[in-house]
C-alpha cells in the first residue's frame, strides 16, 4: 500500500541501493538528462519534488 522504505540522499552518489531497486527516485529540481536517458527504459518513476506535491494533493499518482 505505500513504500516499505523510503531513503533520502543529498546527492545520487550516496543511495544505499542499485536504482533499479527503488521505485520512484525523486529530484529536488529538474534531473539531468543524462540521468534520465541511462534509466528511462527500467521500472523506475523519475520525478521532482513539484510532482509529489501535486500526487499528494489529488491523493493519487499521476503521470511523470
């Protein structure tokens, strides 16, 4: 029903797990893109903070 963990890094080079093990990774401010292109084809969600606010607000997930 929600997350079972959930980790918060200042930088991507600090994460406890392989990003293929998390669900949604979250970006303060736009992510660069070529972070996005080397993880646009896995099972990951890529976000910013404003998409959160807005999946809270409707209580649901809404597109990326």
């Amino acid at each position: 029903m929600g997350p079972t963990r959930v980790e918060v890094v200042h930088d991507i080079k600090h994460k406890s797990l392989d990003i293929s093990d998390y669900d949604i990774i979250i970006w303060n401010n736009t992510p660069p893109a070529t972070f996005v292109k080397a993880h646009s084809r896995s099972d990951v969600i890529i976000a910013t903070v404003p998409w959160v606010k807005e999946c809270l607000l409707t209580g649901t997930l809404l597109e990326v």
